[in-house]
C-alpha cells in the first residue's frame, strides 16, 4: 500500500514535471576575430567581437540529487569552452568558399581560391562549421555540449538550448530537442 510520503515523492518525480535551469555569467564570453561568406561571390572583411553565451537545459528532476543537473559542472564545462576559442580567429572548416589549409606553424586561408591570410596555427580555432555566424557557433556549441552530457550519462534531459551574442540585442539561439 502506498503511504502519503510515497505519493507525494512519485508526483514530485512525475515525468510530466519538467524544469528550465539557465545559466548565464558574465565570464562565459569570448574576444574572438571572424568573417563570413554572403550569398553571391561576397565575404566580409575580417574583424572581431566581443561574444556572449548563455545556455538552458529542460530536463526532470533527478531523483537522489532534486535537480536536473549541477549548475557547477555546466559553469566549468561552458567556461572551458569560450576559453578555447577565446582571442582565437574563427575559422570554418566546411565553407566551400574559404579553403583553409595548415602549413606547419600557420594556417593559410583562401577565399574562392585567392589567397587572403596567413595566421599563426596557435591564433586559430579550426572549427567544423559552414560559416562563423552566430547561428553556427550557438549549434557547434550546443553539440558539444550535448555529446560532454551524454558521456556522463545524464538520461533526465529532455531539451537543450544555447544562445551566443556578437553584441547587445543581436544573438542567435539554437534549440535542440534531447532523446
């Protein structure tokens, strides 16, 4: 028989309950260089800025903890983050417009063929995205953090969403459904 404690601890931990738990510091940014490519034969020259990100994750309370997860471990997982890409040049690694090629201590970048930079590898984050626009920072992140979830077996997430500003009032959000 199922006592008043029972019940009440089952519609605590009913999976039909759900939470949102955000987090967003001011030490999740980013100072990195970039430039995209435009519809059409146009790629923008190269100049920085100063990025923000904040993330959301929904999921259902854990039952032995009562949260979806640790705001500690999302804090360091994202800060780790924005540092390896911090005062780095973006550089898209699946732009058919750009082609960017490593020589040794250097990364060489073409755009359309034409020769257009010579970085330092070291000043460089080679990144496995189209373009550098928000859009597609918001979702490399996110699947990073989805696959570093994933490995530490977290099965009470149901949505993940991340969003990552290039300057007040001008951000992308991507938003993924989990399971």
């Amino acid at each position: 028989m199922e006592t008043a404690e029972d019940a009440k601890h089952r519609e605590l931990m009913s999976i039909d309950r759900e939470f949102r738990v955000s987090v967003t510091k001011d030490y999740l940014v980013f100072a990195s260089a970039h430039f995209i490519t435009f519809a059409g034969h146009r790629c923008e020259s190269l100049h920085g800025h100063n990025y923000r990100v904040g993330i959301t994750i929904e999921g259902h309370l854990d039952e032995q903890s009562w949260y979806v997860l640790d705001f500690s471990e999302v804090k360091k997982m994202m800060r780790r983050y924005c540092d390896e890409i911090d005062h780095k040049v973006l550089l898209p690694l699946h732009n058919p417009k750009i082609q960017v090629e490593e020589q040794g201590d250097f990364v060489h970048v073409a755009y359309q063929g034409n020769p257009r930079y010579v970085f330092p590898r070291s000043d460089c984050a080679l990144l496995p995205i189209p373009n550098t626009t928000v859009e597609m920072l918001a979702r490399y992140l996110a699947h990073r953090v989805r696959h570093e979830l994933e490995e530490h077996g977290l099965k009470n997430l149901t949505g993940l969403e991340l969003e990552v500003e290039e300057n007040f009032g001008q951000s992308a959000t991507y938003r993924e459904l989990l399971k």
